[in-house]
C-alpha cells in the first residue's frame, strides 16, 4: 500500500511539473515553417533591406524587431514586402525577427534572421595626373584597368611631328607600370587609325576597342577587326559590355543595342531611339541568369527624354519605371538590386525608387567595385568617391578648364579621363589605406 502511495504522489508531481513547463511554453511564439519568413534581400555598410516573405495568398499585418527592438509597427504584408533599414552601422551584427499581429496580439513569429553590414572602404587617394597631346585638341573617351601594372585608355591624341606641322593622331595609351606608351589601333573601315570611342578588357589577352562602327579584338599582339555588326547597327556604338567572349553587348545612337553569343551578332530591339550612353551588367551565380542595364538619354534639345533599359537573361529589353526629371548618362550596380545612376545628378534607383544627391555639377560616369566603394567624375575635374557612407570629393583636382568623361575602378585604383584645355588627361588615384 506504502509503495502505490509512493508511486501516486511521484505521478502527481511529475503531471503538476508538466503542466508547469506547458504553462510557460505556452507563452512562446514559435517560429512558423510555412507562413512567413526574412531574407536579407541586399546588405550595405549602413543600411539593410530586409525581405519578408508571406506564403498564403491573404495579407497580414507584421511587426518587425531589430535587436529586440521595434523599428516598423503594422506593415502590411502582402506575398511580400522589402523594409529598407537605414539606421545601422558599418561592420555590425543585427538580428531581425518578424511578429504575425491579429487582434493586437502576437499569433506568429519568424524565424530570426542574423546579418552582417558592410564594413566601409577607405577614402584615401593619392592622385596624380598625366596629359597627352601637343596639337589639335585631344581627349580619352574610355579606359579599362587590368591591373596595376597594365591599364589602356582609347581616346584621339594629337601629337606635332619633328618639322612641327604635321600632326599624328595615337587613338590609344598603353600604362605599363611605369609609363604610358602612346599606341595606334588600325582599322580595315574607311579611315585606318580612328579616334576611339570606347574598350572593354575580357582578359589582358582579350581586348575590345571600338571606333563606333565596328569592334577591333587586341590580343597583345594582333588586332582582328570585326564589322559584322555594322549592318545591325542604327547609330554608332558608344560602350561596351561583356561577362565573357560568348556574351558581349555594344550600345549607341539611336537606341542601338547588338549582342555577341560567340559565333554571331545579333539585333535587340531596345524600343526607344534615344541615345545609349553606357551599359553594366550583372550575372546572378545562383540561379544562371544574369541582367544588363542601359542608360538612355537625348543628346539633343529636340528629343528630350531618358529612359532606363533592362536586358533579360533571354535578350529580352523592357523599359524600366522612370518618374525621375534628371537625366541619366551612365550605370553602374554590385548586385543588380540597386542602381547607381548619373548625368544631371546622382541617383540611386531601387524598385521603381528613385532618390538624389545632387553635387551641382554635371556627372559623365559612375563606376564601383562594391556598394561601399564606388566613384563618379565629371565637369571640371570633379571626382567623388563614396565608401559605404558617405561621399568624399577631391577638390585639388578641380580645375575650370578640365572635365572627366569616363573612369574606371578597380581594387585599389581609379582612373578618371578626359580633358583639360586642349590635351587629353588620365588621372590616376591609388588608395593608400
């Protein structure tokens, strides 16, 4: 009898302890598998955009945490929402949780998303500045850097023969760690030593150059000429782009856009008749596709208008929303989320987003190598570079008579080019920490 005693009061404690630990779990939301979930949609030294995602086809009201604490009360959900979180710190760890919220009450949690900011990059550059040029006027319309000891800008660069009347046009500089040697790119077209408009490196043993009407291969030794885009063309080629020698891009006057598969090119319809200035690209590794964008903008006081082009994985170009009344001369992106974007101002676009910082001055090119590490040039010898938080300008470099027309950014190096009066100038910044 003692022993069934014993037994029925172990029974009894055992049950008020469950239901004790039943008690306090109870008041625990627990992450749902199914219904919602974080993602860190693009994450950059001070802000975060946060990716909440809802799986029924009903919307929900969330509430989202950071740290524990409440930064966003009542949002809406609707399949899916992207919460920009702008008030982080560089090189930081946050965790941010989501709250399903009914009747003003929690019935559902996230699982904790853990995420790491950007840290920033340095800004500063030494510079120094190189000219070409000692007859009619010269300019460098495009430079591409392979490493520090090899770097090529294309351009028309004058330079007076020994009687001193004659003039020599070099369409191309070569920087060899040391020095720049001039260079003349022949073309079989109408004129053989063309002033260049733009290159594009794939590697040091493949080298684009194009004079606007066709695309000359370099490769260190030998320059093959290939104009079967000409045929293609509506107006002449103003950039290049390419992710490899089967995917090269080239874009121009008059809404032109060709494409390279390897074997031949091809005509992309791009819709519009405004001039395309630049063009960058992104490949998305994880799923094998990849996304190039076009700025599109008139060039003259008749045809007014920009536009912001996408080409699809497929070679598809659709027009993206614009409600901007800036112009738009160059783009850049890390990650094909957020766009840089300048010409009138600088803009960074973000889902049909757009928002300004505006430095008073015309800006020609934009070029990074990741969201906290990214330059633009323009007018009067106007460079800028932003590390992840803010823009830092050069003003030792201004000069009235002086304007940057592209660049190009790489590692540690920048290389703004241009002119000043009437030379062709390349100005070289090497960041020292």
């Amino acid at each position: 009898m003692k022993n069934n005693t014993r037994i029925l009061v172990i029974i009894m404690l055992t049950f008020s302890f469950y239901q004790m630990d039943c008690k306090d779990d109870s008041s625990i939301i627990p992450p749902s598998e199914s219904a919602f979930s974080l993602s860190a949609f693009e994450i950059i030294s001070t802000e975060a955009l946060i990716k909440i995602e809802y799986a029924h086809s009903d919307s929900i009201t969330i509430q989202l945490q950071r740290n524990g604490h409440t930064i966003a009360n009542s949002l809406k959900i609707y399949k899916e929402y992207i919460y920009n979180d702008t008030l982080l710190q560089p090189k930081q760890n946050y965790t941010y949780t989501a709250y399903k919220i009914e009747n003003g009450g929690v019935v559902d949690s996230s699982r904790p998303l853990q995420i790491t900011t950007m840290d920033t990059t340095s800004n500063n550059f030494i510079w120094e500045t190189f000219s070409f040029g000692n007859g009619s006027s010269s300019v460098i319309n495009d430079v591409a850097i392979i490493n520090d000891t090899l770097i090529y800008a294309v351009g028309e660069i004058y330079i007076l023969d020994s009687t001193g009347q004659d003039e020599i046009l070099y369409n191309a500089v070569k920087w060899d760690g040391k020095k720049w040697n001039l260079m003349r790119v022949p073309s079989k077209g109408s004129v053989t030593y063309p002033p260049h408009q733009t290159i594009w490196v794939i590697s040091k043993s493949n080298i684009l150059f194009s004079w606007g009407g066709g695309i000359i291969t370099f490769d260190g030794i030998n320059f093959t000429d290939d104009m079967r885009m000409n045929s293609l063309l509506s107006g002449a080629i103003n950039k290049i782009f390419a992710f490899n020698s089967h995917a090269i891009y080239a874009v121009g006057n008059n809404g032109s856009i060709v494409h390279y598969n390897g074997s031949s090119w091809q005509k992309l319809e791009s819709g519009t008749t405004l001039t395309i200035g630049d063009i960058w690209g992104v490949a998305q590794q994880n799923n094998n596709t990849s996304e190039v964008f076009c700025a599109a903008t008139s060039n003259t006081i008749e045809q007014q208008g920009t536009k912001l082009l996408r080409i699809s994985s497929t070679n598809d170009v659709d027009s993206l929303p614009w409600n901007s009344p800036w112009f738009n001369y160059s783009v850049w992106t890390a990650t094909g989320k957020t766009l840089y974007l300048c010409g009138s101002s600088l803009l960074k676009y973000r889902n049909g987003n757009i928002t300004e910082t505006d430095f008073g001055i015309f800006l020609a090119r934009i070029r990074g190598n990741a969201n906290n590490d990214i330059t633009v040039v323009g007018d009067f010898g106007f460079v800028s570079h932003y590390n992840g938080n803010k823009w830092q300008s050069y003003p030792e470099l201004y000069h009235s008579n002086m304007a940057y027309r592209s660049l190009a950014m790489k590692g540690n190096t920048i290389a703004a080019i241009g002119f000043k009066n009437n030379a062709a100038v390349i100005t070289i910044g090497k960041r020292i920490n």
